[in-house]
C-alpha cells in the first residue's frame, strides 16, 4: 500500500543525536570531539558519571555543550561546578534530585555560569521514604520534593 506523499511528509520524527563524552561510555578516553561535534546536539555518557575531572575539563575548554550525569550527586554538582567557574564552556546537569544540589545550581548560575539543569518527574513525585524505586540517580528524601 502506498502512502499518499501529503500524508507522509506530516509524520516524522526529528532526532537530535547526543554523542558520548568517552568512548564506550567508560571514562578513560575522550571521544574525538571535533569530528563529532558538528553532528550532535552535545556530548553525555548519560547513565555513567564521568569521574575524571581531567576528562571533564578537556571537553568543556572545546566549546561543545556536554551533559553530565551526577553519582554521587552533590558531591560531583560541586566540583563539576568549581571546575565549570575555572575554564568555563557550557554544562547541563542531567536528573536533578536533591533540593541541595538545585541551590548549588542557583549559586552558580548568579555567578553567571553557562550552566542548565532538568529533572524527571519522579524526582519531584516519590520520595525513599514514599516508594524507594532503583532510578539512577536515587530518589530523594522527603525534603528534596518539598
């Protein structure tokens, strides 16, 4: 059956490519940026915090947007943060969870930091002491959905 050409060009999906900030989403070693960049919307190893600072750093200083995944969450906002306020570049914070961690975020950006966030709506839903699910990162206590 053939589609009328009308009706085909209504329905599409537009996808936006994320690349990986390391190769294999493992941490070690930095994907080729430059190669990558003008294909993507940024650069995230969604699901794995990248750990090494010195990865971190080498990316933001290439100007490219790169979305960060938090484990240990406040923890890692921090020194992400410290980090983004010395060489700069443009960081988004993906999976929000603790009300600590916005403030951090609300600090930094008063220091003008090229810096976004988001959030899933469970974060702002459940609670660990109101159904304690597997997400990554963990649900937050009480206090971080008040």
């Amino acid at each position: 059956m053939r589609i009328k050409k009308s009706l085909a060009t209504k329905r599409y999906i537009k996808a936006i490519p994320v690349s990986a900030i390391t190769i294999g989403r493992k941490g070690r070693e930095l994907v080729d940026v430059q190669e990558i960049a003008p294909l993507v919307a940024g650069f995230s190893d969604d699901g794995n915090a990248l750990a090494d600072l010195g990865i971190l750093s080498e990316i933001l200083q290439k100007g490219v947007l790169v979305m960060a995944h938090l484990e240990p969450e406040l923890e890692m906002a921090k020194d992400y943060l410290k980090l983004l306020k010395k060489v700069g570049g443009r960081l988004h914070l993906q999976h929000i969870s603790r009300a600590a961690t916005v403030r951090e975020i609300r600090l930094a950006k008063k220091d003008g930091l090229d810096l976004t966030c988001e959030t899933c709506p469970h974060y702002f839903t459940y609670s660990r002491e109101i159904e304690n699910k597997a997400v990554n990162p963990p649900l937050g206590d009480l206090n971080d959905i008040l």
